[in-house]
C-alpha cells in the first residue's frame, strides 16, 4: 500500500479499462474509504448504488455526454445524497464531493483507476441517471465514478502553481 502523499500525487482520472471485475474486498474497501469522508454536523447523507451489470453500465453511459468509458469499465459507483432530512441542507455537495475524493483515493491505492463523471447540478444528467436507477425524490445523485483495472498509464500530473496561493490577503 502506498503513502498518503504518494497516492495523492499519482492520482488520474483513468478512462480505459481492462475487462476484469472487481474483487468484493476491492469493493468493499473502495465504500469504506468514501464513508470515512467528513460531513457537516456529521449528517453522512451520501448513499451509493453500485452498478456491475453491463447492462446497466452501457445505460448510465447514455445519462451524459461523457460517459462512453462506462462502456469498458467493469465496475461504477454512484454517489448520491438523500436530502429529504438534512439538518445543512446546502451542504450535502461538499459531504460527497469528500466522499468521492476519498473513493478516487482508494482506488488508486489499490492499484485500480478511475475517473469522476459529474452529475449535479446538471438535470438533463441527474434526470435520466434518477430514472434509470429509481431513486426516489430528495435522493440526488452527485457523481458517477468509473473504475477498473487500468488500461493506460498516466504520469503524476504537476499542477503545483505558487501564484495561486495568497498570505494573509488577497
């Protein structure tokens, strides 16, 4: 297992996979590091749905515009918020976007890859993905992560940039 920094720093967004699943543990572990993320007042309100069908993948593909690599990938997860009793409303995009960082995390350390396809707020994604998977109303979906074996490597990405970073003030 890699170093926190290491993982950090070697991560990419990967959109090619191999055709292998995904071990249970693998799995497993990918879920435990997205509800290890923090959460306003601790609400937790991410919820996941899990796809492995193809079936179901090769559908959700056709909820965005940039969704061709669930095609190949043998594994997605859904990161949605069920905001029907939330005490910080307006911060369920931030409690899973913490959690989706987390999964990306982990699969890298596993020595899988991933890429993060953005849903919310965008309805004439969110829409389509709600209908396909049946959520039901005040559950909305935030992200769709593709993962897998990875079938391309990527170099460390170097976005360090000391302008971006203000002292004290702007």
């Amino acid at each position: 297992m890699m170093d926190a920094l290491s993982c950090i720093m070697s991560r990419r967004s990967i959109r090619e996979f191999e055709p292998h699943s995904l071990s249970p543990d693998d799995v497993d572990a990918i879920l435990r590091a997205a509800m290890a993320a923090p959460s306003a007042g601790n609400q937790q309100p991410w919820r996941f749905v899990v796809l492995n069908e193809r079936a179901v993948l090769d559908a959700a593909a056709e909820t965005t515009p940039y969704g061709k690599m669930l095609r190949t990938a043998p594994f997605a997860l859904v990161v949605a918020a069920d905001t029907r009793e939330l005490k910080h409303a307006g911060m369920w995009q931030q409690d899973c976007s913490a959690a989706v960082e987390n999964a990306l995390l982990a699969v890298n350390a596993l020595g899988l890859g991933a890429v993060w396809l953005g849903y919310w707020p965008k309805l004439e994604r969110v829409t389509p993905l709600k209908e396909l998977l049946g959520m039901p109303e005040g559950v909305e979906p935030l992200a769709v992560l593709a993962i897998g074996h990875p079938a391309e490597e990527k170099p460390p990405a170097q976005r360090y940039d000391p302008s971006f970073v203000h002292l004290n003030r702007w």
